[in-house]
C-alpha cells in the first residue's frame, strides 16, 4: 500500500535532470504543475539548462550522486514519481571506461530502486536505450526481441531494465522502462567528442565545415524530437503503462541522407566527409512503437520540422 502524500501537489524527482533530455523533462513537469527535485553530479550536466526553473519556487536542485544512497532517500521522501536519466550515455566512454559505466549506470540505478522501494515511490520511470537490441539484421526493433548488447554502455542500459523488472515483481515497485532511439533537440551537446549525430551535423555545417561521417553512410537512425521524448516519458509514469516500451518515431533515414538534408536545409554548398566506423556503433536503429502507443505515445514532429527549428537557432 502506498502511503498518501501530504498535499494535492505531484512531486516528481529527476535524476540527471540537468542534462539535455532531463532538462527539457523537468521544465514539462514544472509547466505542468508539478513540484520536481533535480539531481545531477553536473559532470555532463550544466546548470544552464536548469537556472531558470530552480530560480522559481517550483523546482529544487541538489548537485550529488546517484551512488549517495543517503541522499538518494532524502530527496525521494514524499516523491510521487522518479524519472531515472542519470548515466553515462555515451558508447565510445563506456567502452573506453567500462568500471566507471558500469558504476554508474548499473550499481546507480540499483540504488535508485532501491531508494524508491524504500520511500514509497508511485512509479520509476528508466531511461533505457534502443542499444540493448546490439546490430540485429531484423528491423524494425520489438520489444519482444532478445537483446544482444554490443558495448558496456548497452549492457549496464539492459541491466538497470532487469533491476526493474525484479524490483516490479518481487517488491512491487511500479517501473517502466523506455527504450529510447536517438534523440535531438535544442540544448544537445554540440562540443564533446561523444556528441550525437545531429548536433555534431549542425555544428560543423554551420560553421561551413563538410558533416563527418563515420562509416560508409549506409547506416540508419530513427530520430525523435525531444519535445516527443518528454511527453513519452510523462504519459509513462501518470498513465498504467508498465514493464518495457520502444520511444521512437518509428521511421528511420540513412546517415549520408541525414547529412544531406542538413545541408540542403542549410543552403551550404558541402559534402560529407567519410571516416573509418566506430567501435561499438549499431548498423541499423528502427523502432516499432507499436506498444508504446497503447499507452497514448505518439509522436508529433517530422525529422524535417525539427531540423529547421535547430538550423534556425543555429545558421
């Protein structure tokens, strides 16, 4: 039995809430009325993102780790929700530094179940990644598929999805696990050596530099706005949604038409630049959100509309 709050106010923490994704997720949650607690060691973070919305009276921040178990079930009292995002995010790091990722991502979220089994949490909600499905021939990706991770970072993301799905069984902690595909949007790391795609696109097309791809081109991503990416993750956690669920858009595009597209958008004159691929990087990424729609996920940007909301901000 879960106990009841003191006062009508949905209280929400965000682990990694002052990163890209969690950002974004934390001002939606404000907006819409919630209270929310931000928890971020700020090592890829910034507090930036997050100046405005804890300068209001409706959002607190706690700069910390979510391997501080002490502070994990301080900040978790009287939380409704927990929105897990805190992780090393990048393959290329996880494979340079498994010890650290696997600190992190998985000891760290057995800790944060832990903590939200012990407070009395409604609901977690787990950023997982569409990296546990490894480089399957067979796309698009269901839920259903055996996982064949292919990098540290994808292991520990499949290991936090198992801990919540003991942690739903055996102490009957509500849990979903989102499976999300690349995700872009205004605010993503343009600058480290691990950036994403798009954003690394942006950057060097705007600077009038040839996009640099690694591989042949060839390869395919499904790509969603983050604006989608937010929404996903509230429906999750306010609706019965439970267990794990693909977030994408459900259509993909090759690399090279990607940067091809920024380009033309763009109105430059350039052409990609080819590199040897990276190690641990999946061929194909198409997700079938089938599932996730029973939930009432649906997304609501076009590939093309989001590029020209980014190049507007950034040309």
């Amino acid at each position: 039995m879960k106990r009841k709050k003191d006062n009508q106010v949905k209280r929400a923490v965000v682990t990694g809430g002052a990163g890209f994704i969690g950002s974004h997720l934390s001002a939606e949650l404000v907006k819409r009325g919630y209270h929310i607690i931000i928890l971020d060691n700020l090592s890829t973070g910034k507090m930036d993102y997050i100046a405005e919305l804890v300068a209001g009276e409706n959002a607190d921040f706690h700069q910390g780790s979510i391997n501080d178990f002490d502070l994990l079930m301080d900040i978790f009292r009287d939380a409704d929700y927990v929105f897990h995002l805190a992780a090393v995010s990048s393959v290329p790091l996880s494979l340079e530094d498994p010890l650290a990722c696997h600190e992190v991502n998985a000891a760290g979220t057995l800790n944060v179940l832990t903590a939200a089994r012990d407070s009395d949490v409604n609901k977690v909600v787990y950023a997982s990644s569409c990296a546990v499905y490894g480089d399957k021939p067979e796309i698009p990706s269901t839920e259903d598929m055996p996982p064949d991770p292919r990098s540290p970072y994808a292991v520990t993301k499949l290991s936090g999805e198992h801990y919540c799905r003991i942690f739903r069984e055996v102490y009957n902690l509500p849990t979903v696990s989102l499976r999300l595909f690349n995700v872009y949007g205004p605010g993503q790391e343009q600058d480290s050596p691990y950036s994403a795609v798009i954003p690394a696109f942006i950057k060097l097309v705007s600077a009038d530099n040839p996009p640099v791809i690694y591989g042949d081109g060839t390869q395919t991503r499904d790509l969603s706005f983050i604006t989608d990416i937010v929404a996903a993750m509230v429906l999750a956690a306010e609706s019965r949604a439970s267990g794990v669920y693909n977030i994408g858009r459900g259509e993909s595009i090759t690399i090279d038409r990607l940067a091809r597209l920024i380009i033309s958008l763009s109105g430059k004159d350039l052409e990609p630049v080819y590199k040897e691929p990276r190690a641990g990087d999946v061929t194909h990424s198409l997700a079938d959100i089938s599932l996730a729609k029973t939930f009432g996920y649906k997304p609501g940007y076009s590939l093309e509309d989001g590029l020209k909301y980014l190049l507007k901000r950034s040309l």
